[in-house]
C-alpha cells in the first residue's frame, strides 16, 4: 500500500542456515532449494533436459553450507527420499510448517504465519479495521450479488 508491503511472512536467516543445516545433513535430502525476495537458489544446477527448466534459468547453485546472501527466506523445499526426514526435522522448527507436495517426494516449508488470514488480520490492523467488520461487510456484498 503506498509503495510499502503491509504483511511479509518468512523464515528468518538465522533459521532458515539452520534448517539447511540439518537437511544437508540428511542422507535422506536429494536437493534444496529456496526462494528468497529477488533470488532462487538450488543445490543442484538448472537440469536444461527438464521442459520447465526456463523458469529457474536464473538461480544460483549453492551448497547451503553458508548463509545465503538475504535478510530471509519465503520457502526451503526440499527434495527427499522418506517423509520422517523431513517430519524429524522440522520438528525442530515450531515456528514452520513442512507440506507435502501431492504425489511427490518435494516438501514446501515455510513460516507458520504464511497464511491468508495472517495476512488479512494484518492489513485490517493497519487500516484500523476490525477484521470482523470486514469479514461483516464482504459477506454483506456477496449476498447482494449471489444470492
């Protein structure tokens, strides 16, 4: 709003070396990746054979030994070969959640407050709106147009 974010939920740096950590420690991780603000990282460089390699023709191949170079991570998914690797980590981490992507061995973690209706109790707070008025005034309208 007014050229500044009203909600911004990610994985601190400091958290987020040391879920790499533990993933690189893994023999069960495959690869990492991560998605930053301005970057995409991967621990294995871009595979050109793969259709939808264009979309990644820019991220930059580490190792996740060391910090990243940014103030916070949006997502850490990594790839694996048994779904306990990933549960007994992050355990770890209560601040994050670990989703399974469907029919596959990648996982999406990322912050606990990188929901919806963070964000918009967030954004109702800045805008000094009671979220229970918006909630109020956005029911009132559908009803008007669906009902």
């Amino acid at each position: 709003m007014n050229g500044r974010n009203l909600f911004r939920a990610a994985i601190d740096l400091d958290t987020a070396t040391s879920i790499f950590h533990d993933l690189r420690a893994s023999n069960d991780v495959l690869q990492i990746t991560a998605d930053a603000e301005d970057y995409y990282f991967s621990s294995k460089p871009v595979d050109y054979t793969w259709d939808g390699w264009i979309d990644y023709a820019d991220s930059i191949t580490t190792d996740f030994s060391e910090p990243l170079p940014v103030r916070d991570v949006f997502k850490i998914t990594p790839n694996v070969r048994r779904a306990e690797a990933v549960a007994e980590i992050m355990s770890r981490y209560p601040e994050v959640d670990a989703l399974n992507f469907t029919g596959e061995d990648w996982y999406q973690i990322k912050s606990r407050k990188a929901a919806k209706h963070y964000a918009l109790a967030e954004v109702c707070r800045q805008l000094g709106i009671a979220l229970s008025d918006w909630f109020h005034s956005v029911m009132t309208t559908m009803r008007q147009y669906y009902c």
